[in-house]
C-alpha cells in the first residue's frame, strides 16, 4: 500500500504533475506547457511519462503511491470518468473516457474531476477551509467556477457539472456574451473572460487610462493589476465593477447553500485587498439583515499549488 498522492493538474495552458504527501506538500513537480496542440491520446501519454519520470526521480514504483487524482478543465461525467468538452480543448472529441486511458497505463486508483472541485476540496483538506465541516470555494480567474463542499464531501449533482456557477445569469439584458453563447452570465461581468468587453464598454463611456493597450482585446487580468498600482482610471472603474459582480455571486450561493464558509481563489485575488474588500461589501450590502449568523469569507490559503495539492487530495474524499 502507497503513503504518497499523485496530483495531474491538466489545465489550458499549463500541465503540472507531482507527488504529493498525505498532508498536502508537494515534494516532486514536473510541468509541460506544449500539450494543448496534441490529440487526446498523446496527452494522455504524456501525463503516463511525467509520472513515470517523477517516480524514477525518487527512485520510486508506482506501489508507492495511493493513487492517480487529476484535474479537468471542463464538463465531465465523473463517475464514468469521462470528459464531455472544454473550451480548453476545442479539438478534443466529445466523451473522451480520460479517466479510463490514463489508469490503464498503471495499476492505481485513479480519480478525475474538474478544477474548482479539486482546489475546493484542497483548500477545506489543507487550506482555508480547515475545520469547516462545509464549505463553498468560488476560483475567479479566465472564468468563474465553484467547489461544493458538503459535511465533508464534494457535492457534483447528477452528473457531474454542479458548481457551474460562472454560467448562472446576473445581468439578462447585458451586451456582453459569454463562452456559452448566452449573455450577462456572472463569468461574462466578473472574470477575464469579459474584461475585454467590459474595457471596450469602459472607453466609449469616456473613462480615461494611462495604460498603453492600444485595443480592449488586449485587456487582461495582469494589465488591469498594473493600471490599479497606477492608479489608473479605467482600470479602477473595473476591477470595482467585476467586484460587485462577484459579491452578487456570493450573495447567490449564500441563499442558496447558507453555508458556514466561503473561500475565494484564483489568479484575480491578485488584483489585492481592496478587491477582495469590495467582493466582502457587496455581499454584505446584499445579504443585510438576511444574514443571522456570522460566516466565514475568506481568501485561499494554498495559493500557487492549488492545481496540483487540489487533484492530489481527490484521493482523501
Ligand atoms: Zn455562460
């Protein structure tokens, strides 16, 4: 019987694998970024040989580990294991049984679920969450997504999609289309995804900025941190306004969950407290005299592992 978690964080842009410890540290890491332009078979491959790699490294088998957890950038059916589709990986046939061609190369428990999930249940193993019973994890990056965290296990509905939260509509009139094709869903208002439309939006209403993006195509989650240490404008006008969008998600999941706790992570936190602070203040605003006992909101504990630690700790659920 293995003492040590493998993790395979398999994002859009970045795969990481590594070796984990029961506890949550990461004691080997190997990371690839060429694997987006390859078939679904050749990923798979090369996940098999990071693993193998990371094992010779510490002149391991594969008896020393508990099991294989990966992460998934997209719809899955989970208990099947099977990949529906990613807006990561367009080329990427439809039902991909991921699960099944990775544990074939290995005689190991293997577990795959999506991203929000993972470092969802990472941050209520090792993070943020600790002692919590339950909790809700909202990640804020490219796009929006949740972490169902249930006395103690993660909750993922019928299928396997729960915690879809990004694609619930905040604004039905709104201009701004999302991935899905629908408009004014809270990933369109308050993540990267939408930050090109909501600059455009931004410009013609006049605001001004000091920042030298010629096109709001160009518009990221970094450039706008770089116009928020200028003081800039534009980008203060915002960030503040997907802040509001993003306390108007946690208003949502707190009068639907009444949860005890609800930790934030993912790449905009970066954008600093006084994000957070306005996130923390539009959801109180909102929740008012509804809100009876105190709750928990804080930001993720984990920070740059939470990839990695989160696939990794599918194997402790
Ligand atoms: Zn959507």
């Amino acid at each position: 019987m293995g003492e040590l978690l493998c993790g395979v964080d398999l994002g859009g842009t970045k795969l990481s694998a590594g070796l984990v410890t029961r506890a949550g540290k990461v004691l080997e890491r190997s990371v690839a970024y060429d694997h987006r332009s390859k078939p679904e078979p050749d990923v798979i491959i090369q996940i098999r040989d990071m693993i193998r790699a990371l094992l010779a490294k510490r002149g391991l088998t594969e008896e020393s580990l508990i099991g294989i957890g990966m992460t998934f950038p997209g719809h899955l059916r989970f208990r099947e294991g099977i990949a529906i589709t990613s807006s990561n990986f367009r080329g990427w046939k439809r039902e991909f049984p991921i699960r099944d061609s990775l544990q074939r190369h290995f005689r190991l428990r293997t577990i795959v679920d999506n991203d929000a999930n993972a470092q969802g249940f990472a941050e209520f193993k090792f993070g943020a969450g600790v002692g919590t019973g339950s909790m809700l994890f909202m990640t804020i990056s490219t796009g929006i997504g949740v972490g169902i965290i249930l006395e103690g296990k993660i909750y993922r509905g019928m299928t396997g999609t729960a915690g879809e939260f990004g694609h619930t509509i905040v604004e039905p009139s709104s201009t701004i289309r999302c991935g899905c094709g629908n408009y004014g869903c809270l990933m369109a208002h308050a993540s990267g995804l939408g930050l090109p439309q909501l600059v455009k939006q931004k410009l013609e209403a006049g605001l001004q900025t000091q920042l030298r993006f010629a096109r709001p195509e160009d518009a990221t989650g970094e450039n706008n941190k770089t116009g928020l240490e200028l003081n800039d404008e534009l980008c203060r006008a915002v960030v503040e306004e997907c802040a509001d969008y993003a306390g108007i998600g946690l208003y949502n999941l707190f009068q639907v969950f009444n949860p005890p706790a609800i930790v934030l992570g993912g790449g905009l936190m970066n954008w600093g407290e006084a994000y957070f602070r306005r996130i923390k203040d539009k959801f109180y605003a909102l929740a008012g005299d509804m809100l009876f006992d105190p709750i928990k909101i804080v930001r993720s504990a984990i920070g740059a592992d939470a990839g990695l630690v989160g696939a990794a700790a599918l194997l402790l659920e």
